[in-house]
C-alpha cells in the first residue's frame, strides 16, 4: 500500500500545496468577525464558502509548524476531531491520514519548510480516495476541497497563524449553519490552538518524519 500511494499521489502532492497557496493569494477576502484578536474572513463564489482564520502566537514558526504538522495531536485543541491516524506516509513530507467522528475524511497531508526567507511554513490538506479504505456505515465520509495552515515568522519568535478551508456544502453543516456561529466556533477553536502552541513551545526539538 505504501508504494502504491507514492506512485498514485504524486501528482496530487503538487496540487496539495498549490492549491493551498492559490488559496491563500486570494485578494478580496472580506473581514467577518475579530475578537481578541482571531479574526475570520470569508469568500464566496461558484457557490462555495471559503474562510480564512487568523491569530498571532508568542511562539517560534519552526516550533508551530512542527506542532500543527502532528495530526495526532490535533484533538488537543480542536474539538471536531475525535483522532487521527496515519495511514501511510509517503515521504518525510507527505502523508495520508483517516479523522473519524460523526463524519470521517480520508486526507492527503502535506507540509513544506520555507523555500526562501520571508515564505511561509505551509502544511496543506485535501481529501483523497482510498480503495482499501472506502466509506462504511458507521461515518459519514465528507470532503475537504481545499484546507491547510500558513505560519508565517515575524520578529521575537512571534508567529502569524492563518488557517483556511474551501468548505464544500456538505462540510458547512457539521462546522455551523451561520457566519455568526462559525465566527463562534472558530474563536473558540483557534483560542485553544493559540493555548496549545504556548504550552508546548518548549515541547519539542523535532518530529520523526513518521508523525505526519
């Protein structure tokens, strides 16, 4: 199974981060909602919600980037996700992973170190399909278009954290059915992610390439 992800996903590991940063370069995001400084803007064409959310953490980016990039631990702080595991990693950078609760995604994960000074981190997200693992009866397999982090250094190892999601409209129920509720759910997410970060940011040194 390893192998045949590697050779079967190569082209989806460009079209991972590609789309992610396609994403991200989008201009006419509109500015919803900000309190203690999270703030969630929202995008919407071809009948599609997109949203971006942003916060600033006291921590290294090479710091939250390993920490982000560990999917396992993502339950820690986002209450969506029941767990994560890894089905396969494709390379040190590259993985596919299964969330499961209600509803369940099989996801290519994908991260990247800066390639030149002032790039971000990124660690991008999208659903893939899996013969050996096909929908049961027990979850509802969603989908996720377009998802991912983008870490960015600013000066005295503070970090520019933005998250974004391509929601598809079977995804927009299970976060919130309105912007006032997503505005909700996302400062409450992000409020814990911004607790995690510092409370590990002496945590760890490296990840093993087997953790994403």
């Amino acid at each position: 199974i390893r192998n045949h992800v590697c050779i079967d996903f190569q082209s989806s590991y460009y079209n991972n981060v590609s789309a992610l940063k396609m994403l991200a370069a989008r201009t006419n995001w509109v500015l919803t909602s900000e309190k203690n400084k999270v703030s969630l803007y929202t995008l919407e064409e071809n009948q599609m919600l997109c949203f971006k959310v942003e916060t600033h953490v006291a921590v290294a980016a090479e710091q939250v980037f390993l920490l982000l990039s560990d999917l396992r631990r993502r339950k820690a702080w986002d209450h969506h996700y029941q767990e994560c595991d890894v089905i396969t990693d494709s390379d040190e950078d590259d993985s596919v992973t299964k969330r499961g609760k209600v509803q369940d995604f099989i996801l290519l994960a994908s991260r990247r170190r800066p390639c030149d000074s002032g790039d971000p981190y990124l660690i991008a997200l999208r659903s893939v399909t899996l013969p050996a693992y096909p929908p049961t009866e027990d979850y509802n397999r969603g989908e996720v278009l377009c998802a991912g982090f983008s870490i960015w250094e600013e000066e005295n190892t503070f970090t520019k954290i933005s998250y974004y999601n391509q929601a598809t409209p079977g995804v927009l129920p299970y976060i919130s059915t309105d912007i006032a509720g997503l505005s909700s759910s996302f400062y409450c997410t992000f409020a814990s992610c911004s607790a995690f970060l510092e409370e590990n940011k002496e945590s760890l040194a490296s990840l093993p390439t087997s953790t994403l």
